[in-house]
C-alpha cells in the first residue's frame, strides 16, 4: 500500500490536502513510522512485526493422527515457532474438513489450498508490552493517538476495537463538558432560590424554583453537548443547533406564557442571550 506522508504545521496534521486538529492513526506501527516520518516524537521502536503466511486448505495435515483427537483449535511447534490450525468442522460441530492455518514456520505446506496470503504480523514479546506501556503514557501528547490491536494488550479484534474506543472517550466524552452543565446547573439553581423568596413576586417558592431551574439548566447543557459525541462533526453541530433552537423556544414560550412577557419581547431577549453565549463559546474555542 502507498503511504501518504503526514506533515506538521501551527494549523494542525497535513493528510494530502487536509488538515487536522487530532490525528488518530489506526495503521501498524511499521506504517505508522513511515507515515510520520519528520513528525513522529516517539518511540515506536519497540513494536515488530514478521511477516506471516497463512492457508485455508482441505488438507488434514495438521491434524493429531488419531481423528478422535482432532480440536477446533490446534497448535504445533516446530523448532522456536508455534503455529496454530483452526478446523472449522470442530467449530461448527460438523464434519466439514476446512482449515486455516498459520504455515510460516511449518516442517511441511498443504495440499489442496483454497485460498493463500502474506502479511505483517505483530510479534509480541516482553518488550512490546513495555512499549504499549510508554506509548500509553504518551498518547493524545501533541494531538496525536494510536489505535491498534498493537497498542494494546495481544493481537486480536478484541485489542484493537478497545484502542479505538478508549481514544473516542478520552476524545468525545470529555467529563469537563458533564461537569460544566452540572456546574452551571448548580450554580442557576442558588440563583433562582435565593433571588426572592416568593412573596414579593408570587414566583413561588424557592426550593422548588432553584430545583426547577437548575435541572433545566443541566438537561440543556447536556442537551447540546450530548450530539458531539456524534463523530461526524457536521451531523453533530446541525443536532446540536436543533436542540439550541428548541431550548431557545421553550424559554421564550414560557416567558411568554408565564411570566406575561410579550412573545416577540421574549424571543428577542432569549436569541440575543444565545448569541452572547455563542459569541463567548467562539472567542474562547479559537483562542
Ligand atoms: C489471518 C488472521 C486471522 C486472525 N484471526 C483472529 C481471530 O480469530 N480473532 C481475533 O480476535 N483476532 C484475529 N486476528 C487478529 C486480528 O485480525 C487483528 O488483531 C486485528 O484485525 C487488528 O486490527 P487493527 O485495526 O489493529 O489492524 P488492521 O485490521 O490490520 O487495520 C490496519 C489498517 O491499516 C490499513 N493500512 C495499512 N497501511 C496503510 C497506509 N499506508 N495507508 C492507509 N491505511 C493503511 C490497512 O489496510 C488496514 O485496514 C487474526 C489476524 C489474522 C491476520
């Protein structure tokens, strides 16, 4: 496979002609080396890979000789190398005589092959898992993530779907955005309880008033956060523009209904309210 080289600039990671704030590259680390060449601050050394052949054949040759002996699952060493030879009869309790196997290192290769293929493969060794470790410490520094089977733990489907979904929490599901909204929820709802305490307004009383608006305070803050967690960031964003608008109308409505202020009057104070907030969220998300 051709490799686009990633390069560096104040405005973020240049992938051909794009540009990126994050990179999250899902490659092996041979590639991820060769991607990142010129941009790469750390070490990758550590993980290797060999490269590996593997067989779907008829061929029984893997097989214990006694076919009672015969597993799902079976391994052989030959000198150093331990390969491994799936028989998907035993998997699916049949008598079907497929198999997969893995034949680098094999004394003898298999007749009747259905299928053939070569790949890079991790090699995992107490020096890898000492990396995953220092690249662990390292990930997100600067922007740039890792995920991978590679990354983490052994070589399996299993290893890479949790990189990618560590990555995505530590990325998306920022808990700063929750406490936020919990906090602002918090801090509306002694606002409101403490403005007045009923009788000079006929707003009611406080307890009920700070609770009320604290909840709604929290449950719009998360409202609108909640859609980023949507990867698409323009899917994202149009959620999150609808559920603002949808906000924006419940409050002027209930100005309006309740709290005899002109519909028009209601809605203008409301907008201009969310565009000051707007503005400050813009000012201070490009700083
Ligand atoms: C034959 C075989 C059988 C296996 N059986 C099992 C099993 O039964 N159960 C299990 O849990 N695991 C199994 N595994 C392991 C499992 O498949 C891997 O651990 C897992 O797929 C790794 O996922 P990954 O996303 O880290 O890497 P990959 O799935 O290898 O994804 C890396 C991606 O990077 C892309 N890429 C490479 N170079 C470039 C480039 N220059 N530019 C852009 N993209 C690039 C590749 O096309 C690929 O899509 C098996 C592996 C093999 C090879």
């Amino acid at each position: 496979m051709s490799h686009t080289e990633v390069t560096r600039s104040p405005q973020g990671f240049h992938v051909g002609a794009e540009v990126f704030d994050v990179l999250v590259l899902a490659v092996p680390a041979s590639v991820a080396r060769k991607l990142l060449t010129g941009v790469l601050d750390r070490d990758l050394s550590g993980f290797q890979e060999i490269r590996a052949t593997m067989a779907i054949h008829a061929d029984p040759i893997y097989m214990p000789a006694r076919r009672r002996d015969w597993r799902a699952f079976n391994a052989v060493r030959t000198g150093e190398h331990c390969e491994a030879s799936i028989w998907y009869g035993g998997l699916r309790g049949t008598d079907e005589q497929i198999f997969k196997s893995w034949t680098t290192f094999r004394d003898k290769q298999p007749s009747e092959v259905i299928a053939a293929a070569e790949y890079w493969h991790p090699v995992i060794t107490p020096e890898t898992i000492r990396a995953q470790k220092r690249l662990e410490a390292a990930q997100g520094r600067d922007d740039l993530w890792f995920a991978g089977s590679w990354t983490n733990d052994v070589d399996s489907q299993e290893s890479a779907v949790v990189s990618a979904v560590r990555i995505g929490q530590r990325l998306g599901g920022r808990p700063e955005k929750l406490a936020a909204s919990v906090g602002a929820g918090i801090s509306m709802a002694f606002a409101e309880a403490l403005s007045d305490d009923g009788s000079l307004t006929g707003r009611g009383r406080p307890m009920l008033r700070g609770s009320v608006t604290g909840l709604m305070t929290t449950a719009g803050g998360i409202g609108h956060t909640l859609p980023f967690l949507i990867s698409d960031f323009r899917i994202a964003m149009t959620f999150a523009v609808a559920v603002v608008a949808v906000e924006l109308a419940a409050i002027s409505f209930i100005r309006h209904r309740y709290m005899d202020t002109p519909l028009l009057s209601a809605a203008f104070q409301v907008v201009l309210g969310g565009v000051l907030v707007f503005l400050t969220g813009i000012l201070i998300g490009s700083s």
